[in-house]
C-alpha cells in the first residue's frame, strides 16, 4: 500500500503543475528515479519522481504533450 500512496502523491504533484499550465520541457532518469522539468513561460518547477508508476504517468503526459503540440 505504501507503493499506491507515494504514487498517488507524486501523482497529484504533477496534476497540480499541468493544471497550473506548465509543461513538461526535460527529463533526466537514473537510478534514483526520474527528475522532471516543468516550465510554464515564466517560471520553471522540478520534481523528483521515484516511483515507477508516476513516471508511466508522466511518460503518457510527454507522449500527449508531444502530440497535441505536433496537431497544431
């Protein structure tokens, strides 16, 4: 269950970033996880995303990002 809740948290930190208009702009994986770069055209965010499966989530993110910005 500890897995779920650290999920869910990292989860709705990104939720928040994406809400308030920022971006994803670059990521770094490695051992320790993923660390997540959010620009929003003024400001920039970090987060350090360790469990696997928000960084699947943040992948769909990027994945949807990408797409959106290529269909305009």
């Amino acid at each position: 269950m500890r897995e779920h809740a650290e999920f869910m948290l990292e989860k709705e930190k990104i939720d928040a970033l994406i809400e308030d208009g920022y971006a994803i702009t670059a990521v770094q994986e490695n051992l320790e996880g993923a660390f997540v770069q959010f620009s929003n055209g003024e400001k920039q965010a970090h987060l350090h995303i360790e469990s696997a499966d928000a960084r699947k989530y943040f992948s769909f993110l990027l994945k949807k990002q990408k797409e959106e910005a290529a269909s305009t």
